[in-house]
C-alpha cells in the first residue's frame, strides 16, 4: 500500500478521528482490511455492517492482531484509533482513490487497466496479469472483485513499486461503474461483451449497453478503449467515449479493421482451443491452456492491452499457451473419486469416479452455453465418447422472460447431444425449484426421442446422489457443474474436489467478491 497516515486517511474519507492518543495519527497504514481475521501489525480495519455478520463487533479483536486503526460508522469503546464516518464502504472507496492518487503523484509511470463486460471479466483479468507480471509489478485481485467493496481493497494494494493495476468492474445497475471509475480511473478500458446477465436488475439489453459504456466514457483524452468488434453493441462504444485511441479485436472475418485477431480456431479433445493470432507485430500460433472456445475472445482482449503496452508477442503467447483457470470455479477440470452412499430409495448406490468441468461460479444464458459447448466437445472427435452430464442451476435476474430463456437452455442441452441434465433446484425456495423445472420441460420437449436423462432434483445434495449414480453406471463419465451462486453447485464442487484431494475447502465468494454483470 501507498504510505498513508492515520490522520491522511481521516482526511480522505472525512472522518472524525477518535481513540487516537499519543502519535497515533501518525501511524503509517500498511494494509487495509475487511476481514477481521486477516488484520495485522499495521492494517487499517473496514467494519462493515452486513447481512448477518457485523465488523463492529471485531474492533477489539483487531487491536489485539496489531491494527494501527478501524474506519466505523459508531465509535467503539475500543483503545484503538478510530475513524468514524456515515458510511464505511463510502469511505473505503476514498481510500482507494487516495491510494491511486499517491501512486500517481509519485511521476512514476503507472497504468489502470479496467474491465467490463456481461462475461469473462474475471478471466480476462487473470490472463491481463499474467501477461504483464512478467514484465512488471502488477496488482490484480484472484476471483471477482469487481463490486463497491471488492475493487477498492483491491486498489489498496498498489504501492510505490506497482506498475499495472488491473481492475474488474462490474455493475448490477446504471452508474455503478461510473462510481467505480471514479475511484479508480481507467488509461486502458476494455469491453468484452454486452449480455443478459443482471437483465432484470438492469431493465433492458440497452440499459446494459449504457451502463457497461461507463467505463470507456471514464477514459481520458490520451486514454485506449479496447472493445470487441464483433459485439455491436460493444462497437458503438467507440463513439461514447473521449479517448483518442480505439482498439478492437475479434474473429469475424467481417469486422475491419480489426487490430488484434482470431483465425482457424478450433478445439481440441480437452476443450482447449488453438487459433492464429493475428497482430500488427504479426503472427503466431496459440493454443490455449484456458478451456472453452469463449476464451478465445478473452485472450485476444488481454493480447490488445499487453500488445499497447509493448509486452514482445512471444512474451504474450508463451503465457496463453501456460495459463490454466487463476479464478475458482471457471472451467477448473479435475478427476474426483466418490465412495457410495445411501440412495434415494434406500438402497445403496455404488462410488463413481468422472471428470469434473467447475464452472459454477456464476451463469447467465452466454456463460451457460459457452460451458454447455465445452462439455459437448469433451473428446467428441473420437469413437469413445464420453457420457456426458450437465448439472445445471438456476440463472438469475435474467427478467420476466426467464422461464423462457430456461427452456432454452434445456433444449440447447438436447440439440448438443448431453446424455444427462440433472436440473438443481431448493427444497427451500419456490423461485429457484420453477427455474430448474423449466431446464427440465425445455430438455424433454425437445427431446422427443427420450435419448436424454432428465431429471429434476430439489438441491445440491440430492445432485450428489443423482451424478454419483448416473457415473457410477457410466464410467469414464464427465460431469459440468454450471448455475448461479445461490444453487449452491460452487458448494457442490468444493465438496467433491475437497474429498478427491484430501485438503481444505478453497476460498469462497465473499460480499468483496461480485458476481455482477
């Protein structure tokens, strides 16, 4: 972090400073915080108010640990400096914006890359810094941080030494990014794509369009917007925006002039794709360690970014091809072992073992067919094909027509050719159980044959029932796991990995940690 005082951080977020005896004010930051249980010697601590934990009540417990200061709403009867404002997570967005104001006055070159779109923001991310943490010191944040929360803890990290900033900004709702962008002004604004996802929060598909143009519209005069040429939505943007330079890339063979380019894509048996990468520093062939052939449009938006920034082309390619899933739960493929368990009916079901495409953090229809697409290619080309299992959770705020765009799903299922479709909803929740019954009456009304496995479950440990027997029967089976958050299948998939490596259960998302659009 940027060496901020006590007393300049007060200032930045006008907070009334308390508790602050002695040379307290003076004390230098070093860290800034969230989560009570990683304050240290030296961290700032952001109690903030949630749903069913309050930071509050871990003041003390972070002045044990070593914090030189807590930013509250009610001041606490705690000997620790204390900065009391109206509105904590307000005041963390200043202190991020304080810590990118430093690092600028410094006249050290630095460089904001931010990023937006309906999909592929976290991984594009992911492979932004991979790409340039070889040439420089680069913060980036693993997993989405990429909400009013999670951006600005990310922007605390940045200190003197930094010289790439790569911020994921999304939005469930107009202005958002624009507040983003405030905190953490853009050089670089990239857009991947304009989608449905959040459509019920947003309105329309054109409410979507503005708020992701936010971004570029934040952009300096000498500022680069890089924006996907095949998304028209996206291509409108380059009149939206007072940057002076404009970048696209795409695969279209339509769309000129495209800087940055996809030809002969393909995939391979594993679902990695291979491309030629065409750029003005020329050509190269790619074949990605990422899954999935929508990844190609990530991998050219980070090759766009690296390539301004003069990172050499076999510099960039070398990381394409090396670079697997940074992110949890985005394509992660593994092998997991289940023992048996008691079945629904009593009986005992016997263990299975099946590969596992994790793709769970999150879904919207475009994420969901692109993961969908990659379990269908699953060793496709050869004469043992795999059985192939969908389990699928709920899409959400997707607007009134979501039944619709469910029964979509279901029928994209039967039109690809997977074997099964284990539809997840709640024992618990009305709206989650109606959702997935619509995968269901999708799949089978296209299904007319009755080739596919349909089956409806009313939540994730009934799915692990379900996908143990369908293996066990199959071997050699491989399973995608792909729904919103709250089907709770990122769960699901935590438990199997977990029992496959014998080790701990992986971070989850946490409130810093967005799913938005």
């Amino acid at each position: 972090m940027m060496s901020l005082s006590v007393a300049e951080i007060a200032r930045a977020t006008a907070g009334r400073l308390t508790h602050c005896g002695g040379d307290g004010a003076a004390a230098t930051v070093g860290s800034v915080c969230t989560d009570s249980r990683e304050a240290g010697p030296g961290s700032l601590f952001v109690a903030i108010a949630g749903d069913h934990v309050d930071g509050h009540d871990f003041v003390r417990q972070v002045r044990e640990a070593g914090a030189v200061a807590a930013l509250v709403t009610r001041e606490q009867d705690v000997d620790i400096p204390q900065i009391v404002v109206p509105d904590t997570v307000a005041a963390l967005g200043a202190v991020a914006k304080a810590t990118v104001a430093a690092r600028r006055a410094t006249g050290r070159p630095f460089t904001v890359i931010g990023i937006t779109g309906s999909v592929g923001k976290t991984t594009t991310k992911d492979l932004i810094r991979g790409i340039l943490s070889t040439q420089a010191p680069t913060v980036a944040p693993v997993g989405s941080f990429n909400n009013e929360i999670g951006l600005p803890l990310t922007a605390t990290k940045v200190d003197a030494d930094t010289r790439y900033l790569v911020a994921e900004m999304g939005a469930s709702a107009i202005g958002e990014i624009r507040y983003l962008a405030s905190l953490v002004p853009p050089d670089i604004a990239v857009v991947l794509k304009v989608g449905v996802a959040h459509l019920g929060g947003f309105g329309s598909v054109e409410n979507i369009r503005r708020a992701k143009a936010e971004i570029v519209q934040a952009l300096p005069a000498d500022g680069v917007a890089v924006l996907n040429a095949d998304d028209p939505r996206v291509a409108t943007m380059a009149d939206m925006t007072p940057a002076s330079t404009v970048r696209w890339f795409g695969i279209a063979e339509s769309n000129n002039p495209c800087d940055v380019r996809a030809t002969n894509v393909t995939v391979d048996g594993t679902d990695r794709p291979e491309f030629d990468l065409v750029t003005p520093e020329g050509q190269a062939h790619v074949h990605l360690a990422l899954r999935g052939r929508h990844n190609v449009m990530n991998a050219l938006a980070a090759t766009t970014v690296a390539l301004r920034l003069g990172v050499p082309l076999e510099d960039i390619v070398s990381v394409l091809d090396a670079q697997t899933a940074a992110s949890p739960h985005r394509m992660a493929v593994s092998t997991v072992s289940l023992p048996g368990h008691a079945s629904r009916d009593g009986g005992a079901s016997a263990g299975a073992c099946f590969t596992l495409i994790d793709d769970s953090f999150n879904a919207n229809p475009d994420s969901m067919k692109a993961g969908l697409d990659g379990l269908a290619a699953w060793h496709a080309e050869g004469t043992d094909t795999p059985y192939r299992i969908a389990v699928l959770g709920s899409m959400l705020e997707l607007g009134d027509d979501d039944d619709a765009k469910h029964r979509d799903i279901g029928a994209y299922c039967q039109r690809l050719g997977i074997d099964a479709i284990v539809c997840v909803g709640s024992d618990t929740d009305p709206n989650l159980d109606r959702l997935a019954a619509d995968f269901a009456d999708g799949a089978r009304a296209a299904d007319t044959s009755g080739r596919m496995h349909v089956e409806l479950v009313h939540g994730a440990d009934e799915a692990d029932r379900s996908v143990t027997a369908l293996a066990a029967d199959h071997p050699g089976s491989v399973v995608l796991l792909k729904g919103s958050h709250a089907s709770g299948l990122s769960g699901l998939a935590t438990r199997w990995t977990s029992q496959a490596a014998g080790s701990q259960k992986p971070p989850t998302a946490s409130r810093a940690e967005g799913d938005n659009a």
